[in-house]
C-alpha cells in the first residue's frame, strides 16, 4: 500500500508519494526544509486537506530541529517565520493552519524547557495529528457506511481516499470499507478537470482496491444521474463554516446543484479539523487562485489554447449548505440545520 506521507526513521525528513506522478510512477520524495514542504504543499506533490495538514505538522517538526538558536525566544522567531511560510502554500484548506497552529501552541508551552524536551513534544504532536487523522477516517468511513446500501452508484468528485488523508480516506472510506466487507457499490468519479485527481487519483486507488469504478469527464455527472445510476454523492471538504457552507474541489458545487435537481442526496464527508467555526459563511472561506497554465497547458503533448488567452483557474467552489443533505465526520452524520449540528 503506498503512504502517502510519514516521518523518516531518523526523524529529520517527511517522506510523501510525489501525486503529481501518479498513476504512472509511484516516486517517493524527501522534504527537509520549509522550502521543500512549501513547494511539495504548493505543486500539490502532497495534497487533499488532511494529508497538508499532517505533510505541514511533520514538516514544521523537521525543519524546527535545523533551526539554530541560543535562546527559545530566538528559536521561537525562526519557528514562527518558517511556520507562516509553509501556512501561505495554499489558502482554502483549513487543516493547513490547525496542523501548524496545534504545532505552534506545543512549541509556545515549551518556552523553559530544554531544547530536547521541547523537539520531542513537537514529534509526539506531528504523530498524534497523523494517529487521530487515522483514527478519524475510520470512524468516517463506518458512519458514511450507514447512508448507503448495497447495491448502490456513488458518484464522487476529486480526491479523498488514502492519498489525500490516511488510511480509508474520507469521502472514499465507505466505498473501500463496504467493498471490503463485500457490498456491490457502482462508483463514477469525476475525471476533475484542470488537474485531474478524479482520473489521477480517486480511479488509480479505486481500481487498485478493485471497487467497481467508471471514469467520467465533468460534464458527464447530470447524464449518469439521469440515467438513475447514482443514489447518493459522496464529496471530500477544505473547509467548512459554521452554517455548513463547504469549499471543495471546483466544481463541487455543480454536483451538488445536480444533485439536487435529481433528487440525489449529497453528503460532504470529512474529519473535524476540516470544520472551521470562525467563518461564519461560506464568504467567508478564502479561494486559492492557481496558473492559467494549468488549463491551457497542463497535460497536454500541445497547448490546447490560444497562448496568453485569459483564464480563470479557482482551484475550489462553495457549495451551499441548502444543498447538502448531511455533513458526515468522526462524530457521526450532521444534518441541517448545519449551525446547530456544527456547534453541538
Ligand atoms: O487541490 P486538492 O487536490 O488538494 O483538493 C482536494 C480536495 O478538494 C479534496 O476533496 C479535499 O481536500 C478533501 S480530501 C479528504
């Protein structure tokens, strides 16, 4: 089984599957600095929002045991700077800055204590985000198990299985999970255009696990539904606000119009760090613009438009709480109305 990102033996680099590569080669790569963690976060070498959160935590914890310093308040500087870096890599994705502020706080409690003391309590934090983000998923994937049966078509969009969490993944751990326990499940994934983690990704670990998995372009979805071939819409989340807004993968929110449209349910399945009380709405949730290259480039043996044609390339969309019919994490399956099942 590929790990997507784990700590190195020796403690001083985190090792992540390069997932820009795959599925045609599976190159595991070392990141030691919070350059290296930057530019794997950024080229999305290490994506989905658990796994930034636990490739951050753990590089954060590596590149803090190079950092030279007299005093704590001097390695506490550095710490902070190199901490606000690795935070500017990508912005949506909430589990981003909880990783690194749950490390953050570990270090500030640390301020008497020796410099031994203090890395072994930011390496039992960078393991205890990765355990509970494990721990998590399982849980997920049993709770999204109870909104399915057999049988069923599940049509998913992006990418959040093993590669982008730990394990089961989120919105594909009930697919593995009931597979493993021999239900029939139909899965179409969108392919997830411009960067493709549905066909990349979601059909190279599906087919792997061998999970009935049919590839479909984007605008493929209302067909499939149409056809009466889809029951239930299972999507990841970067983040969600207090009234159950949820940025996802652009082009989350189509699916869920969709949905709507055809009386599908649609449910958002992610762990609790992915929730995020302090945005009130989904206004309120920061989307990160990416290249145009990654439209008219990417991919492609040619450029497939004009060179310097404008383009618009939100790497997320929100989708509007009125479109979900629950929120499924560790705790269970929330359903509206969002801000009362979010707060409890
Ligand atoms: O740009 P990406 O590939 O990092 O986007 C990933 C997604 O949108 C996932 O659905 C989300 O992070 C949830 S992963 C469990």
């Amino acid at each position: 089984m590929i790990k997507n990102v784990e700590l190195s033996a020796d403690g001083r680099a985190v090792i992540i599957v390069d997932q820009g590569l795959l599925p045609n080669s599976v190159e595991y790569i070392e990141l030691r600095t919070a350059e290296e963690v930057y530019d794997a976060i950024y080229h999305l070498k290490v994506r989905g929002a658990p796994a930034i959160g636990i490739c951050a935590g753990y590089g954060i914890y590596c590149s803090a045991r190079a950092i030279e310093a007299e005093t704590f308040a001097e390695f506490y500087a550095k710490f902070r700077e190199q901490k606000e870096y690795i935070n500017s890599a990508r912005p949506t994705a909430v589990n981003l800055s909880w990783a690194l502020n749950r490390m953050d706080n570990v270090a500030a409690a640390c301020a008497d204590k020796p410099r031994g003391q203090l890395l072994a309590a930011l390496e039992r934090e960078c393991r205890a985000i990765h355990q509970e983000d494990i721990t998590m998923c399982e849980a997920i994937s049993e709770n999204g198990l109870t909104v399915i049966k057999d049988g069923d078509g599940i049509l998913t969009h992006c990418n959040a299985g093993p590669l982008a969490t730990s394990r089961y993944g989120t919105a594909l751990g009930p697919l593995l999970l009931g597979h493993e326990r021999g239900m029939k499940l139909k899965v179409f994934a969108d392919e997830t255009r411009p960067l493709l983690q549905g066909a990349r990704l979601t059909a190279y670990e599906l087919d792997s696990a061998g999970v009935d998995v049919t590839l479909i372009c984007d605008n493929m979805a209302s067909i499939v539904m149409k056809n009466g071939w889809v029951q239930a819409c299972f999507v990841g989340c970067d983040r969600v606000a207090a009234n159950g807004d949820t940025a996802n993968k652009i082009g989350t929110s189509g699916v869920a119009i969709l949905a709507k449209h055809y009386g599908i349910p649609f449910y958002v399945l992610g762990p609790s760090s992915t929730i995020d009380l302090e945005c009130a709405t989904g206004a309120d949730i920061p989307i990160e613009l990416r290249e145009p290259s990654e439209i008219r480039e990417k991919f492609y043996l040619r450029p497939m438009a004009p060179k310097g044609v404008k383009c618009y390339n939100p790497a997320f969309d929100v989708t509007d709480h009125s479109l979900i019919s629950a929120i499924i994490t560790e705790r269970g399956v929330l359903r509206p109305p969002f801000a009362e099942s979010l707060a409890r």
